[in-house]
C-alpha cells in the first residue's frame, strides 16, 4: 500500500476549482431563473409546449439552486469548508486519526 499523504498544492487547487464550480452554477443559476421568469412571464408563447418546456426550466432551476450560496445546504460549499477545515487540522489529521493510524498499519 502506498503513503497516503494530502499535499497542500492540490487541496489549494481543488478548492480553487470548487469556488470556480461555485461561481459558475451561481452564474447559471441566476440565467435560468431569468430565463423562467421570461418564458413564464411575457405571454408570447402559450399551449402545451410552453407547460412543458417551463416545467423542465422550473427543473432545471431547481438543480442549479441547489448548488448556491442560497442554499445552505449547497454541497460545494461544504466540500470548500471541508477542505479548508482539513487544511488547518492537516497535522492532527496523522497524528491523532485512529483510522488513518489503523490504515497506515496494514503496511
């Protein structure tokens, strides 16, 4: 089995790129419920086809919330506070982590 060790350069790039992933459903967030607002709002397109294509919208508006700041239950923004929380304790995370010990045993 080999080492098992967290380098520090990945975590900073992996919550880098968690924030750019944040920051990007954020944005499609934001054009989605606009895009709602306006097949659902303007009144130039009605029948079945417009339920239908604003159902799917509505969906699809659903998703990308869930992966907002308005959401406090985001799951990219707590895989951020994860890893930035493991980042502080990285030191206790070997040392005191019976599992990790446990692992590191199998050796």
């Amino acid at each position: 089995m080999q080492d098992f060790k967290i380098a520090g350069g990945e975590m900073n790039r992996l919550t880098e790129e968690l924030k750019t992933v944040q920051e990007n459903m954020e944005s499609s967030y934001e054009r989605i419920a606009s895009l709602v607002q306006r097949v659902g709002g303007e009144g130039k397109w009605c029948g079945e086809q417009q339920k239908k294509f604003l159902a799917y919208l509505e969906l699809m508006e659903q998703y990308h919330k869930c992966f907002t700041n308005s959401n406090n239950e985001n799951p990219l923004q707590q895989a951020i506070n994860g890893l930035q929380e493991l980042e502080e304790h990285v030191e206790a995370f070997y040392t005191d982590f019976a599992e990790y010990k446990k692992v590191e045993g199998l050796r």
